[in-house]
C-alpha cells in the first residue's frame, strides 16, 4: 500500500504525524506565518506543540522547526500571534516591536484535580521575526477567574477606536472579551452567545474581525465561532455572526434572517481563523480552517501523516435578500497555480445519457467551474469515479431546490462507517447554478454563487479519479464547464 497515496498537492498538510486548528496566523515581513496544533510524536492526537510553516504565496509552504512546546505550566493549545509594532508589551528591541503568540496553557496536572482552573493564557515573543520564540517569564498572563472548564484560544487584535489589545476568548459555549493596552495586564469587558446561535457543544476558536461589504467601501464586524458537535452536517463546524463592536461589547445584526449562519456548509471545515496584520494595500480578509471534522478525525486512513488545511480563502459581506451573507472564495494565487487546460465544454445535456467529459486521466489536484440554468424539474449530477468503482458526486435536484455532495461510493469509508459514507444537502435557491470547485488527493471544496455558499469535505479513493462526466435526469440543459489542472512546485523561501 502507498502510505502517502492521500497526501495533498496543493494543500498544507503535516510532514508526518498530527495536525489540528490553524494557530498564530501572522503576516511579518513578506511571510505567511502558519502555526498550528501539532502532535510531533503519533499520528493521533496528543500533547500538542504548535507545529510552524510559512509560505510567500499562501499555496507553497515550508516547514520550520516546532516554535512551542509543552512545559510545566501545560501542553500549547491554540492561540493567535499579532505584530506588537509600537512595542506595548516592552518585549521587543529598541529597534522594532515583536510578534507575540497569544495561547492557551491546558494543564493535564491541574485538570485531573477536578478544580477546573485547567486552562489559562500564556505569552511567547520572537525578536527574529518568529524563527525562535521565548516564553514570557510572567506566564500565565490571564488565569482563569471562575474555574471555567473550556477558557481557550484567544484570537487578539489591536482595536484602535478604544485604543487597547482586545482578546476574544470561548468559554464553555459563549465567548468573552478581554481588553489590554500591553498585551500583559488583562481586564474582563464582556461576554456574547447566551441564547444566540448554534450550542450542540462546546465553543471554540473564536475570530473577530472587520469585513468589508462588496461595492459599498465599508466594513462590518464579524465573529467567527466554532463549535463542536453541532455543526450543520453533524459534528464539528464553524458559524459567524455579523455585527458590531465597540471596544467593549459586541452585538448582533438583528435584521440577519437566518438563526445560525455558517462559515461552511460542508463536514470538514473547522476552527478557521484570518491572518493578522496583512498589509494594508493588500484589502483581503484572509481565512483559513483545518479540513477535519471531530466525529472521525484520528480515524481517516492516512499513516505517517494526519491533518490537513482547506485553501486559504478570501472574506467579504454580500448584501442578500437574506441580510448580509459571508462569502468565501479561494485566494487568487490559487488561479495562478493553474496549468493545464484539462478540458471545455458547451454541452446540451439529454436527459437520462451520462456525458462523459474526459477519462482514463488523472483529474487531482483540478480547479473546475462550471455552470448552468437550471431546468424546471429533475437533477444535474457531476460525477468523479475511477476504474475500481469509486464515484464522488456533485448534484443538483431542482425539486427539493437543493445541491448535494455525495461520498457515499466516493472511496474508503470504513474507518467510520456510520459517520462518513453520506450524502451532505444544502439548499440553494437561485436558477442560475454557477458552482467553482476544487478537488486534491484527499477533499474537494466547492463554492456555490461566487462564495455565498461553500461547502467542504474529505474523500479517501481507492484511486485517483480518472474519468469525469455530468448527467441530467428528468430534463435537460446546457452546461458550460472548465477544468484545470492545478501545479504547484517547491517552495524557494
């Protein structure tokens, strides 16, 4: 058996052994900084590191040494890592302020004596624009007031109308605001999410940012929330809610029509965050999230390696007949990294006769689009399979007005045979389907309505998928489609 056969070309994925949440995600000097959950020592989860690469373009990636490791305060959870420019924190030089890494401290010791006081917030700066880190000597710098079993992963910013460091930390399943004007002395501002969203489980890997509505020139507040299980397909994922902050408090857009929104509709997009400190000429919000879900995420069959992170993706606000929608769409630079036209068509479909639109080529990693009117009944069913009889499907059934993902036959599934093997609905109204996909080893992330809707999950074939083909069942319609292939060469950091 090839023990890399899943292995992602176009995603970052861990070298060998496990690999969780994005953490630390820092733009410094031309660099992508990505930190992460990381197990150094087994494929499974376990006493977590935070595992570092970097990239000049979001889509090629160099592994560095771990930057954190455990000590006797606890294991490295997650966290977030900021450019303290103007040195708040008096951890930088006379010459240029630090990146600080904001963490989660998780006390196995403490924890075991049932108080609760497990979890607290710890400080690491780098003076060498994060190559080495060093642990602030004043650690814990945030202790754990009331005992709160889940007091974890800060996301922080500078939040210049009130002039201080803001720390957005999950509690149990709301989150709580925290300010600071030097990253080292924090006070309690407020908390959000008593009644408001999705509560199936704990919350997790809070992010607040400022989002920019398309065609308006403005900005909205946006706060991303995980939470495990309840997601929209079982298990783990990752809502928003778009609102407004002031410095202390933040709340909810009341004319939001939706009572949960999410981030993604798909199984396997979890605990994502955005860059800090991306240049201001650069106009993105840059998000990105781990591509696994916690209902069977030490299970999936890859070996030396487990954990795997979705395409970077752009944020904007859309304004919908539904209120202001969250878009995501992949980065630019992954439409630079296409080569190969694999194939084009302008095709009216029959219904019933499967249209076979290329075969007997390997089709992973691709960037496909396609799209097309939708006709007035039926469904439009896109089909990768391969010669050992695995299919993933992409659908269409206009009368439940609803697209699919299918992986049920899309490969090895018996890692989690309960879990795994479904098909995934989201409902989806307009006539017009115009849907963007991409497909590597080991997932697929689809884009519905240039980014109103995204939808993201694993799939384990067999094989590589070598045949592609589309077809209509109940009426026909003209499709027009587009598929590249996606290359990605080494890093030259």
């Amino acid at each position: 058996m090839d023990k890399d056969k899943f292995r992602p070309q176009v995603h970052c994925s861990s070298p060998e052994n496990w690999m969780n949440d994005p953490n630390g995600m820092v733009y410094f000097d031309g660099l992508y900084h990505l930190f992460y959950q990381h197990h150094p020592y087994s494929n499974n989860w376990g006493p977590m590191h935070w595992g570092h690469v970097v990239s000049r373009d979001l889509m090629r990636w160099e592994h560095r040494p771990i930057a954190l490791a455990p000590d006797e305060l606890g294991q490295i959870w997650s966290g977030s890592a900021i450019y303290d420019e103007h040195n708040t924190s008096g951890l930088g030089t006379s010459e240029c302020g630090p990146l600080v890494a904001i963490f989660t401290y998780h006390c196995d010791n403490q924890e075991r004596t049932g108080l609760g006081n497990h979890q607290t917030q710890g400080l690491a700066y780098s003076n060498d624009g994060g190559s080495s880190w060093h642990k602030y000597a004043g650690n814990p710098v945030l202790d754990n007031p009331d005992c709160s079993p889940d007091f974890r992963d800060p996301k922080v910013f500078w939040h210049a109308g009130s002039t201080q460091w803001v720390m957005v930390l999950a509690v149990g399943d709301e989150c709580q605001f925290w300010g600071s004007p030097n990253l080292l002395d924090w006070r309690y501002l407020s908390c959000f999410g008593a009644g408001i969203g999705a509560h199936g489980g704990v919350w997790e890997c809070p992010d607040l940012i400022q989002v920019p509505i398309e065609g308006r020139g403005l900005q909205r507040w946006v706060l991303i929330q995980s939470v495990n299980p309840g997601g929209p397909q079982r298990g783990s994922g990752t809502q928003y809610f778009v609102g407004d902050f002031d410095g202390t408090t933040f709340a909810i857009d009341s004319s939001t029509k939706s009572d949960v929104c999410w981030i993604d509709q798909g199984p396997d997009c979890y605990a994502g965050v955005c860059w800090s400190n991306l240049p201001v000429d650069d106009g993105r919000v840059v998000f990105l999230g781990w591509l696994g879900n916690w209902e069977y995420a030490s299970q999936v069959p890859t070996e030396e390696w487990r954990g795997v992170m979705c395409i970077p993706r752009s944020l904007t606000l859309r304004e919908t007949s539904q209120g202001q929608v969250l878009c995501s769409w992949p980065v630019t630079e992954v439409a630079a990294c296409r080569s190969a036209e694999l194939v084009r068509v302008h095709e009216q479909l029959t219904p019933g006769n499967e249209l076979v639109l290329l075969e007997d080529r390997v089709l992973t990693p691709v960037d496909l689009e396609f799209s097309l009117t939708l006709p007035d009944h039926g469904l439009i069913e896109l089909r990768f399979s391969n010669a050992l009889g695995d299919v993933y499907a992409f659908g269409y059934d206009v009368d439940r007005q609803a697209a699919y993902s299918d992986r049920i036959d899309a490969g090895q599934s018996d890692f989690s045979p309960r879990e795994f093997p479904r098909r995934h609905w989201v409902r989806h109204t307009q006539r017009q389907l115009d849907v963007r996909m991409l497909l590597d080893s080991c997932s697929v992330e689809v884009f519905l309505a240039q980014g109103e809707v995204a939808f993201t999950a694993l799939i384990f074939p067999h094989a590589p998928y070598d045949r592609l083909s589309v077809i209509a069942v109940g009426s026909g319609c003209i499709i027009e489609l587009v598929a590249h292939r996606l290359s990605v060469k080494t890093s030259s950091i």
